[in-house]
C-alpha cells in the first residue's frame, strides 16, 4: 500500500484547499502561452462526433457566501449589467463565426453563477433570445438554469420556463435560517418552499436540490432535518456536496486573521458520514445514486445531467462570462477574471481569453477517464475506441491499489466504484495524475 495514498485516503481534517476535482490538470497549470495556438485551434473544424455545449456565467448576487470562491459581483446596478448582458451576446456573436463550430447546434446550455435567478425577467428574455438568435439552441437536449430561491417569484419563473429552461436548479444548500444567515446565504427557509411549489405548478421537466453538508453550524439534528425536509419536497434529483474551504474564500480570510489552523467545519469523516446517511434515505425512498453527488428519482425516467456527462466525456463547451471556463478542440480555456478588462476586450472585437492549456492525447484520456469515475461506473470500451487504450491496464497499478483499500473493483471491462470510494472519490483521483501534475495547487 503506498503511504502517500494511505495518508490522503484516511485524512480527516478539513484544511484549507481545493477539495473537488472539476478538470484535468489543475487550473495552475493553464497560462497565457497556449492562447495563440488556442486561437488558432477555433479556426479549424471541430473534432468528429463532438458535441457543442454552452455555459453562461451570470456574476451577480445579493450576497457572496462566506464559502464561496467564484467571480461575482454584489453591487451591480442596471447599466452595468445591461452593459454585462450585452457584451455575453458579443462574445457569442465572436464565437459564432469560428470554424469550429462547424455547423453545429448546441446538445446542452448551463447558465451559473453567482446568481443567474438574479436578473429581472425582461433582462433573462432579452439575453436568452439575443443569444439563441447568434447560435440557436432551440434543440438542446438540456437547458440549466442556477437559482437562487429568494430572487423567484411566479413572474420570474414563467420566465425562466419560458425560455426553455428544462432544469431548474435550487441552490438551497440548507433548510436552517441560522445556519443560512451564518453563511452569508441571501435567502431564508420559506422562501424555499414558496419558490418550489410555484417551479412545480409550471411544471419544469426536472427540479434539483444543491445541498451542502458540512456548512459553518451544522449539526447532527439539523443534517437529519435537512434530508427529511428534501424528501418532504420530492425533487427530481438532489446533488449534495461536502463543505471545502478553498483560500479564495471569506471563511479562509477570517481564518487567516485570527490565526486558526483548523477549519470551523465539520471534519471529513463526518461530512461523509452525512453524504452516505442522506443517500441512505434517498434510496429508500425511490432515488437512485447517480454520481458521486447526485441521487434521482427512479420514477422519473427523463432525469439526466448532459452537461455534467457529456463534458465529462470530452464535448466542447463555449465559455461566456466574466472568468468562464471551457474547453474547445483539446484546449482548455478560461476568460479574463474581472469584468473591466472582459468588457474592454469585447468592445475592441476580440475574444476575452486570459489563460488556456493544451491537452496532449494522455492528458485528454486522463481528464476523461477521472471524471467519470466520479460517475460510479466505467466501462473500458468507450476509451479504446476513442483512445486506443485499455484504461484497466493503463491504469493497473493505482487501480490495484485502490482495489486493495476497498475503494473499487475491478469486474471484468468495467470499473465499479464502491459506496466508500464515492465518498472519498475526489481524494484519490491525484493517483491517476501524470507526475508533474501532483502535489500541485489546484487552482
């Protein structure tokens, strides 16, 4: 059994950190040099049997969440996100003229945050329709759309649904005011249930609950509250995460400050612990286990997640928005990370790129291969017809290891991730990492 593996696997402290494994290599790693040979890669026809995604980063919000670590803005007025809404269409407008577009249509659309439910419903029409005028996205498969329940109302909501929202999803991470208030979460418990039960009378295709377990305050009783609460709900699927504190983040600042070495939340025994008893209860009640985060009803046979399996599996994804990541013809890309220099470059007619990264053929079948682990199952066959390489012997050493730990198992072509290795799932997947991209900060 290797130590370092060891170590990681049985760590039960929350440090500070990264935690959750959302790309290959890490974030670190992308820089401005690859920008010209990333520009030159939209010039060209798209990868065969690609599909083309769309992700939206809309960067308001009332509050910023103590735990939060991505772009957004809370002092916003009209015109600054007219101006915001405006230059997302010229972006579009940029990308829809380049060759590796190739004719295609968008398979999925995700509009994140910050807060996307923040803006008014005539600014969600205008920039939906603005948008899907440059690149129609009137077939997509999927359409996702980031809520936060105190900014809806039944106005909005027709709205969302309107423009051909197919998932709606609740960030309602806890059912506590005090413990949402101790977060800095901008709404309160029964603006949960009154945003739920107008999102249902419209009938959306599929409603998802975001949870977090382990946030600043939570308990035992409360945790147990919480998953009586999202059952009492019924959602489609549920997607629970557990609590990081990355460095960019306000519980991080105050932790420098006051010089605290440990994190004021629960430890990872504990978060998983909660992760496994809500799934527990979930698959009592009619949901099945979907990933590593996320359970869906049975009964609703309609429920997928496109985006999150489709890029998964290597499609190409438009990044639109302050800070945005994507990926297009085997580059990775992120855009510029505050809103002047974004809207500054747009209106000179350029593309806002501020950092990419270059994925050889190994890196490419890394990331893949990662990220659906995540799933819980993997079949080896899709990797050789696209690759060209049996991932269970590419990979037999880590696999090994992991096997022995109890992690997963190795069943014939496929790899089964165990109920305990999905919980610890983000811990291990380094093992799989080319040398040089270990032990590296993730972002």
């Amino acid at each position: 059994m290797s130590e370092e593996l060891d170590s990681k696997v049985v760590d039960s402290e929350t440090t500070v950190g990264n935690y959750f494994v959302a790309n290959y290599p890490p974030f670190s790693f992308w820089n401005p040099g690859y920008l010209d040979a990333a520009h030159a890669a939209l010039d060209k026809p798209p990868l065969p049997d690609t599909p083309l995604g769309v992700y939206l980063h809309i960067p308001f919000c009332r509050k910023r969440c103590h735990f939060c670590y991505f772009r957004v803005y809370t002092d916003r007025n009209a015109a600054e996100i007219k101006s915001y809404l405006d230059s997302l269409v010229s972006e579009m407008r940029l990308y829809a003229d380049k060759a590796f577009i190739g004719g295609r249509k968008p398979q999925f659309v995700y509009f994140g945050g910050g807060t996307p439910s923040y803006l008014a419903a005539k600014q969600l029409k205008y920039l939906a329709e603005s948008l899907s005028d440059v690149l129609d996205w009137s077939e997509a498969e999927e359409i996702t759309f980031e809520c936060e329940p105190g900014t809806l109302n039944e106005t909005k909501l027709k709205t969302i649904r309107d423009i051909g929202i197919t998932r709606l999803s609740l960030g309602v991470e806890n059912f506590k005011d005090e413990i949402l208030q101790l977060n800095t979460r901008a709404h309160l418990s029964g603006e949960v249930s009154e945003a739920y039960e107008t999102a249902r009378k419209l009938d959306f295709p599929q409603i998802n609950i975001d949870l977090i377990a382990g946030m600043l305050g939570e308990t035992e009783e409360n945790w147990q509250d919480c998953i009586e609460k999202t059952l009492e709900l019924d959602p489609d699927s549920i997607t629970i995460y557990q609590m990081e504190i990355p460095y960019n983040t306000k519980i991080y600042k105050d932790m420098k400050e006051s010089g605290l070495l440990k994190a004021p939340v629960a430890d990872w025994p504990t978060k998983r612990r909660w992760v496994q008893e809500a799934f527990d209860r979930l698959k009592e009640n009619g949901y099945k286990i979907g990933s590593a985060y996320t359970a869906v009803k049975e009964s609703n046979k309609e429920t997928r997640f496109v985006y999150r399996d489709s890029l998964w599996r290597g499609a190409d994804l438009v990044p639109l928005g302050v800070s945005s990541f994507g990926q297009i013809s085997g580059f990775h890309l992120q855009n510029q990370h505050d809103s002047a220099p974004y809207e500054s470059v747009l209106a000179d007619g350029k593309l806002p790129l501020f950092r990419a990264y270059e994925l050889p053929k190994e890196e490419r079948l890394i990331r893949e291969f990662i990220l659906q682990l995540k799933i819980g199952r993997l079949h080896s066959q899709p990797f050789k017809d696209k690759f060209g390489v049996d991932v269970i012997q590419h990979f037999a050493g880590p696999l090994s290891e992991l096997e022995k730990l109890g992690m997963l198992k190795v069943e014939g072509s496929e790899i089964v991730i165990s109920r305990e290795g999905l919980l610890k799932v983000d811990s291990f997947l380094d093992k799989f990492f080319l040398d040089k991209h270990r032990n590296a900060r993730y972002v």
